[in-house]
C-alpha cells in the first residue's frame, strides 16, 4: 500500500493535503488549511478542488476582506510566506476576478483588495495571478501562474454540524443504529 502511494506522486500531495487539520474560522464557518508546496497555481488549484473537509469541496483561497486577510495572514499562514489567491485576470487584463469559491466571475476590487503599492502591474511578460504576502505588510501582488508558491485551501461550505466524537458518529448512522438494535436484541 504504502509503495502505492510513493509511486503516484499527486497522491502524496493529496494525502498530506488531507493530513493537515483545517482551522475553523468562526466568523463565516469556512475552514482554512496551509500548503506549504511550493507549486504552481495550476496544481495548486486542482489539488485544492481534489480536497474536501466536513462536507465540502475546496478551493484555493479568496480574501474578501481585512478581517479575513488578517485572520488568512496571521493564524492561518502564520509568517511572511508568499500563498496563491484564487484570483486571475486571463480573461480581461487588469480586471482581477476570483476564479475560485463562492466568489468565482465577481471582481476582486469591487469587494476588498490589498494590493502592494505599484500592483498589480503586469509586469514584464505577463502577471495573470496573484499572491499574497508580497511584503511586509501581507499584501499581494500579481504574478506568473507558472511560479511556484505555498497555498491556502478554503472550506466554504462545510457542514455546520458541531463535530461530536467518532463514537457519537458511528451511533448515529444507521449502519450503528442498526447495529445496536441488533445487540439488544441478542442479549
Ligand atoms: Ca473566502
Ligand atoms: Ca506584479
């Protein structure tokens, strides 16, 4: 088994990504889960959509505002360490959208944005994604999608169930039900 999962390498990636115990956020119930990587945002993102955490399906993180950027930067990334966002502007230069969650086709600065000073520039040859923790300050800045970076994979519709010890959880399917029926009515 465990030569199995050696040889597949996105597997690994998988598996680690599935390891990794997601933070709850109590102000909007989503749960968010640092990659370190360092990939490319392509990879990134299908690993984020290959995950899933009570219920929900991930997807690479969208900041919609400061208290979430803080809460992003600070608890769930922890230090400077630059992280993909969800975010493109393939389709319109200059036009960030978020291509990923909830948030997907809206304009990223008709709702909150932390750019760098001087960002997003397009700079050089093309810059059509976006990272954050830039600088010092924790803000973003545009860049190659083929760049590799840590990312953060958002939960935004896990279940809102409080979660209840694995005991509980058996006892309460119907396969446990079942099961506990069955044991009284053997004694
Ligand atoms: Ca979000
Ligand atoms: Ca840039």
């Amino acid at each position: 088994m465990k030569k199995l999962i050696a040889l597949a390498a996105g597997s690994i990636v998988a598996l680690s990504a599935a390891q990794a115990a997601p933070t709850v956020w109590a102000d909007n119930g989503h749960a968010y889960e640092f990659i370190s990587g360092p990939v490319d945002y392509a990879t990134a993102s299908a690993t984020a959509a290959a995950s899933t955490y009570m219920g929900s399906t991930g997807h690479i993180v969208t900041i919609t505002s400061a208290e979430e950027l803080d809460f992003v930067n600070n608890t769930i990334v922890g230090s400077a360490i630059r992280f993909w966002l969800g975010m493109s502007d393939t389709e319109t230069e200059g036009t960030f959208r978020w291509i990923e969650g909830p948030e997907a086709g809206l304009e990223v600065d008709s709702i909150f944005e932390a750019w760098a000073p001087g960002e997003p520039n397009d700079f050089s040859i093309g810059e059509d994604f976006a990272i954050g923790w830039w600088n010092g300050s924790g803000q973003w800045n545009d860049i190659r999608g083929t760049s590799s970076y840590a990312y953060v994979v958002e939960y935004s519709n896990i279940s809102q169930a409080v979660p209840v010890p694995g005991a509980a959880i058996f006892m309460a399917s119907g396969f446990g039900l079942a099961a506990f029926r069955k044991l009284r009515r053997s004694k």
